[in-house]
C-alpha cells in the first residue's frame, strides 16, 4: 500500500551536508584530506571547552538540565537581558524548527532570500506554510523588495546576517529601514551564527530590538567560532512572550549535558575567540589574493568563508577537487563556497584549485 504523504513533504529533498572526511577516505583511499565545507573553526574547539568536558564522564547517566540554568544564566549575562528570554536548541537550526511549528499555520507565510540558509524553506514547508522568496541584489538581502511582498498573512521574516552562503551582511540603516516600515505583527527572525567573525561597523544591534520589545529572535550559535558543531548547540535571544510560546513545543532536555557543559566554557574563553578572529583574517587575505591570482573574484565577506565564481561548471571543479583531497561546497552552477582554514590548509586548496582549473582549461583546449 502507498504511504499517504502531503505534497508540501514530498516536494522536499533531504538537507546534503559537506561530504565527511571518513568518507571520502573510504572512497578515494586518500590518507589526507583537508576539509573545507561546513564553515568549521580550523582551530578546534575552545580549549576550556574541552578541559569542560573532561570533567563531565561522572554525569553522563543522568538527564541533562531541561532548563538549562547555568548556561542560560550566562548568555542572559552577556547580553544583559533576562533568562527567561533565552532559549536554547540542538543548533540553532532547532529553533528555526520551533518557529515554524509555533507560529505558521498552513498557508501563512514566511519570507526569505533565494540563495540563504536552506533550512528556512525546509522548516516552513514541512508545516505547509509558504516560502515567500525575494532574489538577493549584488549577493545580499533585499529588504526593500522583501516589504513589498509582506501581506497579512506574514508571520515570518528571515534575515541571515551574514548571510550564507555568500557571507554578505545587511547594514544597519537598511535593518533600520525595515524595521520602521514592517508591520509590528511580523516576527524578524535575525540568523547570526556568523556574528563573532564580522568586522563591518555598519553591522546592526539586532539586539536592540529585542530589547525594545519588537518581534524580533536573534539566534547565535556555538558551532562556528566557538568551534562546537560537533555538540549542536545555539540559542536564541527575544520577547518574555516569544520565548514563553517556543517553550511549549521546545522538546525536554534538547540541549545535552556534555553541549551544555564545553558551551558555558566556551563562552568565557575570550582568548580562544580572539585567536579564532585573528587567524581567520590572515586566511581570508591569504584566500583573496590567490583567487585573485587565479583570475577569480570572490564575494566580499564577513564570515569564515568565501562564495565565488569558479568560471565554469562548479559541480566538475567541486569534484576534481574532491579528487585532490580537498572538500569545498558546490552551491548552485558556477558558485563554491570555501571556509577559511590554517594557512597550510589555504595554500593546499589555492594549489588543488589552480590544477584543477589547469587541467579543465586543458580539457577544453583539446576538444577544439
């Protein structure tokens, strides 16, 4: 007998993430391969984070804190906001999930870029809202043209600053913009995994907002800087009554003890983040100037990655590079995306790049 399944699920494909490096080495039988796809920090976890957990064997037995006190507490004091305005989530990609759940009903809307974060139409789709999608200008988010799609059945707007995968950012007069013409109904939701790596000073406080009590959720997240995306764990900061909403359809004990542990860690290690910025700085130069080398613009960024144009078939260069060792992320025709490594790391990419576009151009020459 058929599965009874609606349409709004079958038109999904499942989320691809950056192909893992076990993987690959089973594949291709390749004792070093550098990975390059999923914007992870190059120098690992936040060394407190790690003496955190080497002292959590004793509790893995037990439930986790459903509530979270400690960290919640710390995020709250960072930010100087309540605690009862934090919300943590397995990733901050749970908490777009609690969004979704939480406020669309089916045929609500839900506004987003064409090329973000693919886990928004994902989320909304699988409770059968709609996706209303706004192309981007120059690789960033178009604010004006996403209030005049705005109607009263918006519930939802996403706004990934920096956004992913083109590591672009909105600045704060054009948020101020937006947020003076949207109606107040309409919950902005501010995706900021990326926030520690910006540099821009015309990056908005979101926060502000927030803070003034407009609808409004900005999301953080330990996976990048923080270098805990093996752990899954990101928070959210918003409204006592937005919170107080998500919480009902938050799963118990979604934020694991070992995650909630090396997070509260993690926060306090300023040195760790510092470093993490510093290096990341050096390999963005040191990436621009070899694409550069090499005939190859990339997008301006305030992120750990670059999105440029490979010039030709990027699922082919993806590909070949897979060959080479090195795993990069093939977004859509001729776009990759590279997270920024340690040196060593950039240069073996800039050399597995260059003979990989060599032997294409090659390729081409030979046929003609």
């Amino acid at each position: 007998m058929a599965l009874q399944v609606h349409p709004d699920i079958l038109s999904l494909s499942p989320y691809v993430p950056g192909k893992p490096i076990d993987e690959l080495q089973r594949e291709l039988g390749l004792t070093r391969i550098i990975k390059l796809a999923s914007n992870e920090n190059p120098l690992g976890p936040s060394p407190k984070a790690v003496e955190a957990l080497s002292r959590a064997q004793d509790m893995l037995h037990r439930y986790p804190d459903g509530g979270a006190y400690r960290l919640r507490q710390a995020i709250a004091d960072r930010w100087k906001v309540a605690r009862e305005q934090v919300i943590l989530g397995n990733g901050s990609d749970e908490i777009l999930g609690l969004l979704a759940k939480t406020f669309l009903t089916p045929g609500d809307e839900a506004i987003m870029a064409d090329h973000t974060f693919v886990i928004y139409k994902m989320e909304v789709t699988a409770v059968h809202g709609k996706p209303v999608v706004v192309p981007l200008v120059n690789w960033t988010h178009d604010l004006e043209s996403m209030l005049r799609v705005v109607t009263s059945r918006t519930r939802l707007l996403f706004l990934c600053n920096p956004n992913n995968p083109t590591g672009t950012i909105v600045s704060e007069e054009a948020v101020n913009r937006l947020m003076a013409k949207l109606p107040e109904d309409v919950i902005v939701v501010f995706d900021e995994a990326y926030f520690e790596y910006v540099r821009s000073p015309r990056f908005p406080d979101a926060m502000a907002y927030v803070k003034k009590g407009r609808n409004a959720i900005v999301l953080r997240t330990f996976s990048k800087i923080y270098g805990l995306a093996g752990l899954r764990v990101g928070y959210g900061i918003s409204t006592l009554e937005i919170i107080d909403l998500l919480n009902r359809v938050r799963p118990p004990f979604n934020a694991n003890s070992l995650a909630q542990r090396a997070a509260l860690a993690a926060l306090e290690d300023d040195e760790h983040v510092a470093k993490s910025r510093t290096v990341n700085v050096a390999g963005m130069e040191q990436l621009e100037r070899g694409l550069g080398a090499l005939g190859i613009t990339s997008v301006p960024s305030e992120t750990n990655f670059l999105y440029f144009d490979a010039n030709q078939n990027g699922r082919l260069v993806f590909e070949a590079l897979l060959r080479e060792g090195i795993i990069v992320r093939h977004i859509d025709g001729a776009m990759l995306r590279v997270t920024i490594g340690q040196p060593d790391e950039n240069a073996a990419f800039l050399q597995a790049l260059e003979k990989v576009l060599h032997g294409e151009r090659e390729a081409i020459a030979r046929k003609l």
